[in-house]
C-alpha cells in the first residue's frame, strides 16, 4: 500500500503521531509511509527512519502541495488531524480512502469517518492517532518498539529546564520557580542548563538577569532532530506541555511535566510516549500554591537523588 498519513500542526502533534507510522511500518512493512507535515516539522520527518518519504503542507502554496500529493498515487490517506483546508486539499487530491476522525464540519470531505470523541479524553492523543489504523488495517497491533525514536548516545548528568509556553497547557510554573527550581539542585553532581524556543526571548533574558548559581543557556538553534538528541543525552527534561517535551518523551528521556488542570490539557491526554516510569506529571492552575511547587521541588530531588 501506498499511504499518506498527515498531520500538519505544531511539533508535539507531529511528535503524538509517530507511533501510527511506527506500527503500521514494523507489522506491514511493504507499506510505503509519506508524512505530509508544515515546515516546522518537515526537515525533522525526513531523519525519521519509520517514514519513506514527506511532502511539505504549504499553506502559502497549496496549488504545489497538491500537485504533489498528486503525483504520488497514494492509495489512501490517515489525517490525525483535519481542517477544512486539508480536507479539501485530499479531495481533489482523488486518494480513494480518505480516513480522518469523525469531528467538525470538516469531516465532510473525507470518506472513512472513525467515531472518537477525543473530547472525552478516554486516552491520550497518540492512542487516538494510532487507533484510526484499524480503518485500513483491521487485524493490526496497537503497538511499537520503544523508544519510539531510538537515538544511540551516551547519557549525560544533564538536566535541562525548558521554561517555554506550549499549545495545548495552560498549566506552567512562573519563570521564578523554574529558577528556584534549578537553584535547589545547584549543589548537586548534574550540569543545569535553561533551554529557549525561537520566541523565547523574554525568557532568556529574564532568566539571565536573574540567574545566582552556575547554569547553562542553551539557545536551540540547532535542527529540531540535533535537539532531539540533545534531549536523547540527557538524563531529565523540565517543562510544560510542549513540543520539546514530547521530543525528550520520545526518546525515553525522564520528563517532569507541568499540564493544566482542564481534562483538556492534561496529562491523560497529552502524556509523553515513554515508559510510566520515566513520567512524572502534575497538574496546575494559573494560580498554583507554595504547596504544589514544593511537592514538585521534592520530586525533582528524588528524580536526581540529591
């Protein structure tokens, strides 16, 4: 089969899709896999051994991103994700079995339609992605070897604070606690290191003027798949719901997790996919008390031993 699999949104979306393509590779492995992702994600699917091939969603450009598809034959499509853009971009694109979730009104334009009803959040958002490849593969396994991306390097006495604002959380720690953070394990044996996103500017700049003890900031301007294996090397990843934490997930990577306290933006559905025992999650309003920081001030200490 020649598959299209699409989801065209931000890194941790693209990131929560990655096991589909994983199961349907390892069970059907003459199955060509494309990804079909935005710019931001495209450089990075092309490192991913799972996936044969990815074609750019250009949003600018959608008269060259159908062509494409076009040219490829697919026999099929899987959209993890659909707008109303996409779904009529696949249309014309004449794939023959177009599965998408049955939600919004874009549905309308796909025609294997699986009930989800993600709202309940009954599971996390990659088991959602992965369930929809029953519609084309009835007898698969929802299953995959882990680490999902599996990146040979050397662990490193490394942890990393990653103060960035994600998409889906609305839970975070102020940019005070996540230096009162690092500075209660400055003593220890582990090298402290504040990441920063491309819009992260303010951050860095607040952090850097407020900093008391030895840290490192690290400006990723590398790949997003040379960051990824910098997150591989290192031993804890501290941050919201993110992109990057879903990369340090993917990779097995421990995480220590900040969500919000909607079912919405929660970990039972916006979970890392890495073992349970490398995850630890909490829950946090707006307004979080000295109480709940200090559990998570606790827990980093355990984490690391100190």
């Amino acid at each position: 089969m020649n598959l299209l699999i699409t989801r065209h949104d931000k890194i941790g979306d693209f990131v929560v899709t990655l096991p589909l393509f994983k199961a349907i590779k390892e069970q059907y492995p003459n199955t060509k896999l494309t990804a079909l992702v935005s710019r931001v994600n495209f450089d990075f699917a092309k490192t991913v051994d799972f996936i044969d091939d990815v074609i750019l969603f250009d949003k600018n450009d959608l008269k060259t991103t159908l062509e494409k598809i076009k040219e490829k034959k697919f026999d099929a499509s899987i959209s993890c994700y659909i707008d109303t853009t996409l779904g009529k971009l696949l249309f014309k694109s004449r794939i023959k079995k177009r599965v998408a979730p049955a939600t919004k009104i874009a549905q309308l334009f796909f025609n294997k339609r699986v009930t989800q009803r993600r709202s309940q959040v009954l599971k996390t958002e990659w088991q959602y992605n992965l369930d929809l490849a029953k519609e084309l593969f009835p007898d698969i396994k929802l299953e995959f070897s882990r680490p999902l991306l599996d990146i040979k390097t050397q662990k490193e006495k490394r942890v990393v604070f990653h103060p960035g604002f994600g998409g889906s959380s609305d839970g975070n720690l102020s940019l005070d606690d996540y230096i009162n953070l690092a500075r209660s394990i400055s003593k220890s044996s582990y090298e402290i290191v504040f990441s920063f996103g491309p819009d992260d500017g303010k951050s860095k700049e607040y952090i850097e003027n407020h900093l008391d003890f030895d840290a490192k900031l690290f400006d990723s301007k590398i790949s997003l798949y040379e960051f990824t294996k910098y997150l591989a090397s290192s031993y804890l990843f501290v941050s919201t719901s993110t992109g990057p934490m879903h990369l340090a997930g993917a990779t097995n990577t421990k995480t220590l997790s900040f969500f919000g306290n909607t079912t919405f933006a929660s970990a039972k559905r916006w979970a890392t996919i890495s073992d349970k025992e490398n995850q630890n999650n909490f829950m946090l309003s707006s307004n979080y008390s000295r109480e709940e920081y200090l559990k998570i001030e606790k827990r980093l200490k355990e984490i690391i031993n100190v």
